[in-house]
C-alpha cells in the first residue's frame, strides 16, 4: 500500500480537480467489508482492503476525508494522504452525518452507475443502508451518480499510472518475441499459451484478464473467435497463429494481439489474400488512431475504423474498436464502439487527454483463421502517442 503512495495522491489531486470541473461539492465512496465486494473506485484512492464500513468523502475545496473502522485506521494514517482520518468504534453513522453536516454540500455524488461497472461499486444493500444513515436530514436529497466523476479519475491517467503502463506493454512485446522463437507448426493452442503462461509465472507478473483464458491464441480456421479459452487445435502449416495477451505488472495492465503465419512447404511468404486482410486490418487501426481526438465522442472512432473495414470488402466487426486500458484491460469509462444498445452511455462519452485505449478490430481470412492485431495508445492534446509498437507485417513461423 505505501509503495503506491504516490499514485494515490495523483489521483486524489486528480480527484479535487474534477469536483471542481463538474460543480460537485463532495464526493462519497461508501464501502464494507472489501476484500468479499471491492468497490473499483478504492484502489485508486486507497489501495487496500477495509473490514467495517468505511467512508471516503473527497470535498471542492481540497478535504480527503476518511470515516473508518478504529482498527483500519492506522492503515489510513501511514498512507499519509488523507487530510483528516476518523477512526469509529460502534457505528458509522453518526460520525458521516456529523462530517456532511460541516461540510453542508448542496451535492454528494455517490459511487453508482447504470452505464459503467467500474463506477458502480454502491451495492443495493450499501445504498439502503446509506439511506437509512442519511435519514431525517436535508443530505439523503442531495444524492447523485458519481459516474462522471469516476469516467474522469480514471480515464485520465496520472505520469504514474502511464509510465507504468509503458512497462507492461514493453514486458508483454518481449514475450510475443519469445512466442516468435517457440511456436512451431504441430503445436496446440494450449501447449503456445502454456509456454507463456509459464513465462509470466517465472517473471512473477499477474494477467490483465482471467488466466484460463489468457493468452487467447486462434490456430487457424478451426478455432473459436472471442474470448474463448486455449484447446486442442493444432498449428498447421499455411494457418495463421493470433495472441491476444494482456499482463499486469506492477498493478497496470497491457492489452495487445499480434499475428503470425505459418509458411507452408515452398512458400517465401504469406498468399496475397493473407497479406491483403493483414494490411486492411492495421489500416483501418490506423485510420481510427488518427479519428481518435479529445472531444471527440467514442463512436465516432469507432465508425471511421468500421467504416474502413466494410470498405474494403470485409464484414464489419461485432465488437467495439476500442476500450479504456489501466488496472485491469477493461477499465471501465469510455468505449470506442458503436451506438448498440450495449454500448449505450459510455460510448457517447468524449475523448480526454490521458486516455489509455486499445484499438483492435479483426477479420476472417477464409481457409486460413481470423486477422487480428490490438495496440495500446494515450491521447494528448493533438492526437494519439502508441504506447506499444505497431506491427506493420505479419510475422513468420518456417513451417
């Protein structure tokens, strides 16, 4: 917890500048017991588990209030970030109230969302108990989503929060180069992603994503699209070898798909219509990256991207472009797709400086399995800077 001090008062700062932005005068992180329910906002503000119910109220003016049970208190102390730390014995309630009835905030915007997991930690039993808390004073009024306070905080990511993703996607390119020295045609899906997985068990890194599916690798045509657990197919000559791999290291995640291709026997390289579905495909990356522009709405991104694939002949990809890219590969906040029903509310959302987003997309190429690349990149104020390195050619395994 205290290695990552410095990021939480990043974020915290972060966090008062927001409220700011928005008019909000206060903002409550009302949480218990969190290593059973973890609310995804705490690890950005404090970075650890709390046992009692616990209070997080970050003020306008610049106050970091935390309400806590007496024996986590001393956590909260030693972190050192938090302007005033109240340690409770027997119930939450009257110490919350006190605090808001200093405060007197005309607006507490709480940690619910209807659109964005990562800003909807307020379970319904908390919000009730919450309402009860509140009850019989003028606060119980003045309750509001927080989401758009927790779309920024995490979407912009603090010189801390990037410079370690920066690792974790350089880490993840030193495996796929591993990858291109062992994958060999006869191999299993599962035997490639076993070797990596092995890899990030010596390096003692964790995944971006849940192991058993992790890396996802496609061998070929007879294997599942999506995210859908190494099997038993087999590499074959003239087959194309995707990864799609995402580590976390140092509590930041990376996200990215390379591609290769097998040569079968007297080839040089890949057919024309492999290398054809290769460069549409980092085309059209390309031709979202540039889309990709503070202020701009993320399915808008996303449509320039799909309108590049359908024009040049392939059908358009069921999936979005692009999602948020931070602790976890899905960090919630603004996504980069299509005004679908499962998109809605977080896909109309604009673009911000500091900004982590994957751009991916993929095709089928029949006979030979699916065309898939992913690269990571931060948005700045005149566009996007790739935080991985993009693959402009296959690569190849000498069949």
């Amino acid at each position: 917890m205290l290695e990552n001090r410095q990021l939480i008062d990043e974020k915290l700062t972060q966090a008062v500048a927001i409220l700011q932005e928005q008019d909000v005068d206060l903002w409550l992180t009302f949480v218990r017991e969190t290593s059973m329910q973890p609310d995804p906002a705490l690890e950005l503000i404090f970075g650890s588990d709390l046992t009692w119910p616990s209070a997080f109220l970050i003020t306008q003016t610049g106050e970091r209030i935390a309400i806590v049970g007496h024996f986590d208190s001393a956590n909260l102390h030693a972190l050192g970030v938090y302007t005033n730390v109240i340690g409770y014995h027997q119930g939450i309630r009257d110490v919350l109230v006190a605090e808001l009835d200093r405060l007197q905030p005309r607006v507490i915007a709480i940690n619910y969302s209807e659109s964005d997991v990562a800003a909807d930690g307020l379970s319904y039993g908390m919000y009730r108990n919450l309402l009860n808390h509140l009850a019989g004073t003028p606060h119980q009024e003045r309750l509001i989503s927080a989401e758009r306070v927790n779309f920024a905080l995490r979407g912009r990511k603090s010189p801390t929060e990037i410079a370690r993703i920066r690792q974790a996607i350089a880490t993840t390119e030193t495996l796929f180069a591993e990858v291109s020295a062992y994958a060999k045609p006869g191999m299993t899906q599962r035997e490639i992603a076993a070797f990596v997985q092995g890899r990030i068990g010596e390096l003692e890194l964790d995944y971006a994503w849940p192991k058993p599916f992790n890396p996802i690798v496609t061998c070929g045509p007879a294997s599942a699209v999506g995210h859908a657990a190494p099997g038993d197919v087999v590499l074959e000559k003239g087959h194309l070898l995707h990864m799609d791999l995402g580590i976390r290291e140092a509590d930041y995640s990376s996200d990215l798909q390379r591609m290769w291709y097998v040569l079968d026997d007297g080839e040089t390289e890949a057919p024309p219509a492999v290398q054809r579905a290769f460069m549409v495909v980092a085309g059209a990356l390309k031709a979202g990256g540039e889309a990709l522009q503070p202020g701009v709405a993320g399915w808008q991104v996303d449509e320039v991207a799909r309108d590049f694939i359908v024009d040049h002949g392939y059908p358009e990809y069921m999936h979005a472009f692009g999602h948020m890219m931070g602790r976890v590969a899905h960090d919630g906040a603004t996504v980069l797709g299509p005004r679908w029903e499962k998109y809605a509310g977080i896909c109309e959302l604009p673009i911000e400086v500091g900004n982590i987003f994957t751009l991916e997309l993929h095709v089928i190429v029949d006979g030979r399995g699916m065309m898939s690349l992913e690269e990571d990149v931060v948005v700045t104020e005149t566009g996007v800077e790739y935080l991985s390195t993009p693959q402009e050619a296959l690569w190849y395994i000498d069949g």
